[in-house]
C-alpha cells in the first residue's frame, strides 16, 4: 500500500468510526441537543467538541493497547471481525431498547466555551464502557492491518476526531434549523434507528466474517513455520503493473497478457489466490480484437505460471468446458492442462464453473509440483514432477477476451532459521540474479563501515558483509562473508540477523547472532539513512555502520 492509498483507506475508516461512535444518541447526546435548544447551536456545538475529545482520548487508548497484540490481530483478522461484529449487536439492541431521556441532568446555565467542552468530556469520558465498542469497530474496519505505516495512523486518529466533530456540526445544525418542532421524545425515534443500522452492520460484519472464514482453507496440508508474504495491500495490489484500488484486475482483450513479479527463491513455496473469471458466463460469447482480426469467443481461460531463472516454467492453463446444446455432454466441468508436463484433470464439482471466485493452492517441494482448488475448501486437483527448483516469478496470463479479477495473492515460504541452516541466498548466482531484479533500496549486499564499541561489553566478530533481503515483517540478515572469530562457524546464507519493523518509518528493531552463534538478548535498533545501515547496542554502548555495496551483483 503506498503513501496515497493509505492516506484514503484510513481517512475513510476513520470518520466512519468517529461518526458511529458519537451517533448513539446518550446523555451527552441528549445535553448536546438540549443545550442546542435552549441556548443555540454554538453552546450545542462545544459541548460536543468535548464528547469528541473524550472519544478521541479512548480510541487512543483502545489503539495503543492493540498495538502490543498487532500480531495476533493480524493472524486472527476474521474471528475478531466475527466478535467484533457481534459486540455491535449487543449494542445496537440495547440502543434500540434504552430511554437515555431518564439519565439526563439539567446543565448549568450561564457557562462558558470552555466550561461546555469540559462537561462534554466528563460527560463521555465517565462511560469507559465506550472502549468495548471502539474494539468492535476496529476489528470490523480493520483499522490496524501489517502495511499501514505510523504516520497513516496519525491521520486514521485524526480523521476519527474529524467524524466525530461532523457528526456534532451536523446535529446541531438539524436541531437549530428544526427547533421549533424538536423536541426530546424524539430522541427515543433517533435511537431506535441507530440502533436498528449498528445492528443490520453488524450482521454484515458477521456474514462477511464467516463468508471469509468458509473459503478454501488448507485441509491436509502439511503445517510447516513459514513466511506469509501478501501481494495485495488490503485488496489493493502494489506488486502487480495492473494493480487498482481495490482489486486485481488482468484484461486482454487482444492478444494473451501476461504479469509477473520476481519472488525470492526457495525449495519450498505455497501460492495460495482467489480469482474469478469475469468473462465466462454461460452461453455468452464476448468480444476480442487480435492481429489477425475481430471475432468472439466463448469461455476465454485463464493460468498461472512459474518460472526459474534458468528457464524453466510451470503453466497450468483453467477454462471453462460447457456446451448445453449438446445433448451427449451434460455436466459442466473446469478443465486444468499443465502445458510443459502434459498433465491435465477435470474438476465436475467443488467450484464456480463460471464467473465466480474460486481459491487454488499452488504447492513446489522439491521439484513436486501439486495444485488445490475450490470455491470453499480445497481439493486435490493434479500432481506432477516439474523442472523448476528455485522459482523465482510468478504471475498469472490471460487468454484473448478473458477478464481475470483477483481478490488476494499470498506468497508462502519457509522462515530462515537462527542457526546452522544455510539458506538458497548462499548461492552467489541465487542471490545476485533476485538482488538485481528487486527494486527494494534496502535489498543489497552491505558490508561493515565504521564501528564504535565499548570492548569491555562487545567485541567485534570480523569485517562482516552480509545480504539484506526483505520478509512481511521487516528484512533478513544473511551472513555473507568477514567471520574473524569462530570463522569456521559460519557459512555464506546463514542467519545473521533479522530487522523488524518498529512502527516508525527507516527504525527496525534487531534479533542478532554474536560470533559464537547466540542470540543476544538485549534490545537492539536498526536506522536506515541511504546509503548507511546503522545497528545499536544501547546497552554495549556500540554500533556498527554498514555501508551498501554498489554493483556488485
């Protein structure tokens, strides 16, 4: 998700919340439109810039305490939408049944800008309960995901306060306008109907999270710790040249498309995708323009493809077999042909023959290629030996006429391990052939600098040069080369180190081997200022600076 895309996705969802949170028509609501009535709109308007404060303050609070389990909610995003969800009912059904006429105060008269802000907020704040909700609505826009940057929740709070104030501007404004026919009786209507919209929200919320956790899910698949890497921010792709704002989406209209990105190489690989082919209604035929004329067709297909860097390639070809008019063939069917291997299946069951969305899981264990699919779980589809040992691209390519829109594209690989397990990344070719393709500026070969260091706490291991190499959360460290001490340890492609992302843009927080191959235990921090990598021991009183190798691969 780049700078744009998460400036809107989060100013959205944030008034949004603002606006949900100040609608509920409680007693501040109620002394906000008394005020109003009695001593105009201003006075009504200050009092709730002070509700809008205090909700400000708790989502604050609700923000900072989630950030501790971000991972969690990351790992366990359709089942906290579910709780989510079902916390808005509960509180729509009590907003549809409260009578918030009965806990009203009569205010002070005679009280200033200040004074109105003021009980606003102690008014708001005295309902700590608030948080239960802000937790729902959270969770059910999924405020806090993995690529959102610091500074783009800076603007998602600010754009909560911002909701909320327009809601307050726009119910005095009402009331001010309708005074002479308003009265408090009416709050009783308002909040039967706020409560009856939180409620039909949150059976969306509910049916989208089942809907979601009913897709296909990888029974039988061998459980291995691995590295999820999404190519779709939030539904947005930022990989793909194709990308849009919400979707995927590949059209060839003439002759075939093709997309692809480079991935890192491994043995081992799981392409886990959810697509539809748009173009691929039954009976239909649908336009395309080629070099060699205009014509139509039926059932344009659709594949995905694998490659290496020595040539090799995996290209299962999907389309649609359907042909009602012909009274021998009665069953629709998908059919799957392997191009390089000659392997082909019919699926007759399990999936969207036509133009809905069905998920595939596309697995490479050592040269054992197998493809999964359905419309909600997996089943087998095809196994066959393939070529390729270390892919690294991927994509998908459209035939003439098709319109392929995909909702997600994740791709999984085992995590490098701290240890003596020695990574693909040891291989210079490896290494150099991903290294020249990436477009990361901190993807590179980097090697010591400068150093300052209290040698009574840490001592220097060698004039190490080590590879960066981006994951989800941040960067691995490879050990390269420059081992002094325990030289014999260490091989290139081991695990030296890894970055994670703190939250604050170009600052990680570091896991590190020392020479001997322990994990140090104190807290360590990384900056990055190109074309200088610099690594803290705040508590050894040292750092290293590492220096980017240019023109080396």
């Amino acid at each position: 998700m780049n700078f744009i895309e998460g400036i809107i996705y989060m100013i959205w969802r944030g008034i949004a919340i603002g606006v949900i949170i100040s609608a509920p028509m409680g007693p501040v609501g109620i002394l906000c439109v008394q005020r109003t009535l009695e001593k105009g709109r201003r006075t009504g308007f200050f009092t709730g810039i002070g509700a809008a404060i205090s909700d400000m303050f708790y989502c604050l609070l609700t923000g900072f305490g989630l950030s501790f389990i971000e991972e969690f909610l990351t790992r366990n995003h359709d089942i906290l939408q579910l709780i989510g969800s079902v916390v808005l009912i509960g509180f729509g059904i009590y907003l549809f049944k409260s009578n918030p006429v009965r806990k009203l105060k009569k205010p002070d008269e005679g009280i200033s800008d200040k004074r109105n802000i003021l009980n606003g907020f102690l008014f708001t704040f005295s309902n700590p309960l608030i948080i239960f909700l802000i937790i729902g609505l959270f969770a059910r826009f999924n405020f806090f995901m993995p690529e959102i940057k610091f500074y783009h929740y800076i603007i998602g709070f600010l754009a909560i306060g911002a909701g909320a104030l327009i809601w307050w501007w726009v119910v005095t404004f009402f009331v001010a306008k309708l005074r002479s026919h308003f009265n408090l009786r009416s709050m009783w209507l308002i909040n039967k109907i706020i409560g009856i919209i939180i409620f039909i929200f949150a059976i969306v919320g509910i049916v989208t999270a089942v809907s979601e956790m009913c897709k296909a899910s990888p029974r039988g698949r061998p459980e291995m710790k691995t590295e999820n890497i999404y190519l779709n921010a939030s539904r947005g792709f930022g990989e793909f040249r194709n990308a849009s704002d919400s979707l995927l989406i590949i059209r060839a209209m003439g002759d075939t498309v093709t997309d692809l990105i480079p991935i890192q190489p491994h043995k081992r690989i799981d392409l886990s995708f959810r697509v539809a082919n748009l173009n691929n209604d039954s009976g239909r035929k649908y336009k395309v323009s080629e070099c060699k004329g205009s014509g139509k067709v039926s059932h344009p297909g659709w594949g995905i493809m694998i490659s290496d860097r020595k040539g090799n390639r995996d290209r299962i070809f999907i389309s649609t077999k359907d042909n009602p008019k012909d009274e021998t063939y009665s069953r629709t069917s998908l059919i799957f042909h392997e191009y390089d291997s000659g392997v082909e299946a019919s699926i007759t069951e399990g999936m969207d023959f036509f133009s809905g969305p069905n998920s595939f899981l596309l697995s490479l264990d050592s040269g054992e290629m197998s493809l999964m699919g359905g419309n909600r779980e997996y089943r087998p589809i095809m196994t066959w030996h393939s070529e390729i040992n270390l892919p690294d691209s991927i994509g998908f390519f459209v035939a003439p006429g098709a319109v392929l829109e995909v909702e997600y594209f994740n791709v999984e690989y085992p995590m490098p391990l701290f240890g003596n397990e020695v990574s693909e990344f040891g291989n210079p070719d490896i290494l150099n052939t991903y290294l020249r393709r990436s477009k990361d500026p901190m993807e590179g070969k980097w090697k010591v600098y400068d150093r300052v260091l209290e040698e009574d706490e840490l001592r220097m291991g060698g004039e190490y040069t080590v590879a960066l190499i981006s994951n989800s959360s941040g960067y691995d460290l490879f050990y390269l080369s420059g081992a002094s001490v325990m030289a014999e340890k260490w091989e290139p492609g081991m695990l030296k180190g890894r970055l994670v992302n703190s939250g604050f843009e170009n600052i990680y927080n570091v896991e590190w081997l020392d020479a001997s191959g322990v994990l140090i235990e104190s807290e360590i921090k990384a900056s990055y200022e190109s074309p200088i990598l610099t690594i803290l021991f705040p508590r050894q009183g040292s750092s290293l600076r590492f220096r980017k190798l240019i023109g080396s691969y």
